[in-house]
C-alpha cells in the first residue's frame, strides 16, 4: 500500500475487496499508525470490523481508535478525516450482515473469536469531503437584499 499511496492493493485487486488504509494515533506511543482493513461501505461512511483475521487479541487500531477517535481514511489516492464510533447491538448486526457481503472471510474469523467481543467502529467523515469552499468572487455580500 506504502509504493502506491494507498492506491492499490492484492486484495482490491484479486478479490474487488475495498480495502482501505485507517491512519490512528498510538494510543500508547502517540505515533501515527497505518492499518490495512477492509471497509464496509454505510451510506456516507465507513464501517471496519475488528476480527483481527481472527485472532485472539482485539486489533491494535481499536485500541487507538479508543483512544482517539479521530483517524484519516485513505482510498484510491483520496485521504479524509474521520471519528470513529463503536456501534451497539443493533447498528451492528446490520453492519456485520453487510460485511459478510463484502467480504467472506468474516465468518470464518467469528468462529475462530470465542474469547472476546467482535468490535465494530463506523468512521464519520468531520467534514462534508465532497462539498467545495465557496467562492468569495462570487458570494453575495450582507448588504444583498437589505433596505438599509
């Protein structure tokens, strides 16, 4: 991901899966860490699941995210700020049966977890990323329209 700016990646291209590129800050450390996840794609956002390829230990970057909850969302060349949030029950059985369309390998990484909750963040973008500034050539000025 690092040689192509988080352009490319095997998965993204083998298998079409979205995988993105979650920047934290170390919850313990305080430096920038970059993980490669895959996203689900909600609405506006962005969900990620931590199975941590189904390991027994919670993924590092939920830990930041915990932390933190401010992070930078890389994909396809393009980079946005987000916040995360953990989900509750419900949002999140909605969120895991997408991601088991996005990406199979999910159920098998929930029968390996026996020890510990599966965490899921959905990542909220902190600005409109698709909105422009305005053009202050071209704004109305506060006299517009006044009688005054």
């Amino acid at each position: 991901m690092r040689l192509t700016g988080g352009r490319i990646s095997v998965p993204g291209i083998v298998a079409g899966i979205p995988v993105i590129t979650v920047t934290t800050t170390g919850a313990r450390s305080g430096q920038r860490r970059e993980s490669p996840l895959v996203g689900v794609p909600m609405g506006d956002d962005i969900a990620v699941i931590g199975t941590h390829f189904g390991q027994k230990t919670t993924p590092s970057w939920w830990y930041n995210l915990q932390a933190n909850p401010i992070a930078e969302v890389a994909y396809r060349g393009k980079v946005v700020d987000v916040r995360a949030r953990e989900v509750g029950p419900e949002e999140g059985a909605v969120i895991w049966a997408k991601a088991r369309s996005v990406y199979a390998g999910y159920e098998a990484y929930a029968r390996r977890i026996t020890n510990r909750p599966i965490h899921i963040a959905v990542l909220e973008a902190t600005v409109d990323t698709f909105s422009q500034p305005p053009d202050p050539t071209t704004a109305p000025s506060l006299d517009e329209g006044s009688d005054g």
